[in-house]
C-alpha cells in the first residue's frame, strides 16, 4: 500500500523582512531555514511547524 503524499506548505505569509535576532518577522525562520526549505524533509518541515515555529512565535509575544 502506498503512503498518501504529504506536501508541507511554507510557512511565508508574505511579510519578509529579518527582525534584529535574524528571525523573519512573518514567518519566524531564519535566512539558513528560509533558503533550505525546499530541501527539507517532510518531517523536517513538520517539525518546525507545529514545534519551532509556534515556539519562536510565542516568545516574541
């Protein structure tokens, strides 16, 4: 049986503009991550997703 394919979504929101820390302002990665994206893996991608990202996002509230 085939694993369905899982594409994950960039998080850019279109707002690209790097905040003092070297974090993206929109989407909360930074330059190295951004640039490498494409050659992430899915699990690699997910895991920024739903764990890195939310926490980067948090602590600049």
């Amino acid at each position: 049986m085939q694993t369905p394919y899982r594409a994950v979504l960039s998080p850019c929101v279109g707002i690209c503009s790097l905040d003092a820390n070297g974090l993206c302002e929109g989407c909360h990665r930074t330059s190295a991550e951004i640039a490498r994206w494409s050659q992430m893996s899915d699990d690699e991608r997910l895991q920024f997703m739903d764990v890195v990202l939310p926490r980067r996002e948090a602590q600049r509230v």
